[in-house]
C-alpha cells in the first residue's frame, strides 16, 4: 500500500514549512509590485495623438488604485492559506507585535518580499525599457515628497500620511483576521483598504504604506527617489507596529487570533 499524508482535521490548517511560507510571500510582492507599480509605470501615464493634440488614455490614479488592491486580494485568496498573505514588511511587523508571527520569521519574511518586490520591479523595467524615451529616473512609480510628490506635498504631510494610513491598514487586517470576524472575507476587506488607502494617497506620495513596494522601484530610479526612501520605510513600519500594539490592547479578541489562513476560508 502505498503511504499517503494525513489530511489535517477540517477545523485545523494545514502546516506549511518556512521555506515554502517564503516562497508564497515572495511571490505574492512579485504579484503586489508587478500589478501595481506596473500599472502606474505602463497604463497611468499613456498619451495618444488625436488631431494634433495630446489624448490621455491612461488609467489615472483610480486605476492604480484598483490594481494594487485587486492585486493583493488576488494573491490574499491566492496564496494566503500557506504564508498568511502579508507581502509588506510593515504589516509582518504589526502582526508580530499582535502576536500572530513569531520574531524568529521576521527577518525572513523581510527578505523574501523584498525579494519579491525587487523581482517584479525588474519585470516591469524590463517592459518599460521597450518604450522609446523611457527613463526610469523620469518616472518609476517611485514614492517621494516635495518636489518627488505627485502634487507638491512636503515631508510633514507624507510623513503623516504614510504612518496613519499604515496603522489603518494594519488594523483593518488585525481585525479582519481575528477570531471573531466573520469567515472568508478577510481578503476582500484587505483588498479594499488598500484601494481606499491609495486613493487618499496617490497624490500625496504616490502612496507607499509598504517599505518592498517603496525600496524596489527606487533602486531602479535612483536620484532623489533613492534619497527619500528613509522615509517609505520608517514611516510604514512605525505605523505597522503601533497599529500591532494598538489592536492588541484595545481590539483583539479574547479567544485565540486566527490567521489569514483560516480567515480566508468559508
């Protein structure tokens, strides 16, 4: 008779390893980036000819929007039942702080979705560069403020609005996630802040609220865009780990957290 794995019981999730826990987050930022950064890089900004005159044909910021939230609900549902679909530093530091990822998988899960992040980056400059005239330094849906800001905004503003939208973020997939919230919507929930969240914020940073998504295209741009990173990454893992914090002593459920591996099921 030939050995086969023992199912786990119906009300327990099944046990993945780190390595392929890693791989899932790798590959959920790949997604996360590739969708959304790709989206403003190639569709955002597109301009046509009509009648001697500019015609814009891109998506604008709504669509940007829809792309990094319908990004991570897809790979939420995806991919969430192996890793806990975080895919954003700031949001594994909030759930670490919360208790729902032990420290020892902290660093790791920074690396694989930075990994990610870096990878799909890659991609989208891999098909950007086929464009006549692209210059990455022009424009790589690179987060910034001041003069880097899509409207202007200064540091203060970014600042403020990079650690409160994180911490709001966070709290949604505290909650989301939690015991007593109701099963199978948690992806949808996330995927639908992060589409608010980036409406708000477009204007004012090009929205990062995840340090991979801010650190990958900089990287590629370079300049002024990798100067102000300091920022798209302090400001979210702040607002992460107060949101950690926060949710735990004021929210959380008295009996045991679940993870996005269960919330996500029905």
């Amino acid at each position: 008779m030939p050995n086969h794995p023992t199912p786990a019981p119906a009300d327990r999730p099944v046990e993945y390893s780190l390595a392929r826990r890693l791989s899932a987050e790798f590959v959920g930022t790949l997604w996360l980036v590739l969708a959304g950064c790709g989206t403003a890089v190639l569709a955002a900004t597109a301009t046509a000819e009509s009648g001697g005159s500019a015609l814009f044909v891109g998506v604008g910021y709504l669509g940007v929007a829809l792309a990094f939230g319908l990004a991570v609900t897809t790979m939420a549902y995806g991919l969430g039942h192996v890793s806990g679909g975080h895919f954003n530093p700031a949001v594994s530091l909030g759930l670490a702080m919360a208790g729902r990822l032990g420290w020892r998988q902290l660093p790791t899960y920074f690396l694989a979705q930075l990994g990610g992040a870096i990878t799909g980056a890659a991609i989208v400059f891999a098909v950007a560069s086929g464009r006549d005239g692209f210059d990455a330094a022009d424009g790589f849906a690179t987060n910034g403020y001041g003069a880097a800001s899509p409207q202007g905004y200064a540091m203060t503003a970014a600042l403020v609005t990079e650690f409160v939208l994180t911490a709001v973020f966070v709290v949604v997939i505290l909650g989301a996630t939690d015991s007593a919230a109701p099963k199978g919507f948690a992806p949808l929930a996330i995927g639908l802040t992060l589409t608010v969240v980036h409406l708000i914020s477009i204007p004012v940073t090009n929205t990062s609220v995840n340090p991979a998504r801010s650190i990958a295209p900089a990287l590629f741009a370079g300049g002024t865009a990798l100067s102000q990173v300091w920022l798209f990454v302090l400001a979210p893992l702040a607002g992460g780990l107060v949101a950690g914090v926060a949710y735990k002593a004021l929210f959380a459920s008295p009996t045991d957290p679940a993870t996005l591996q269960d919330a996500s099921r029905t």
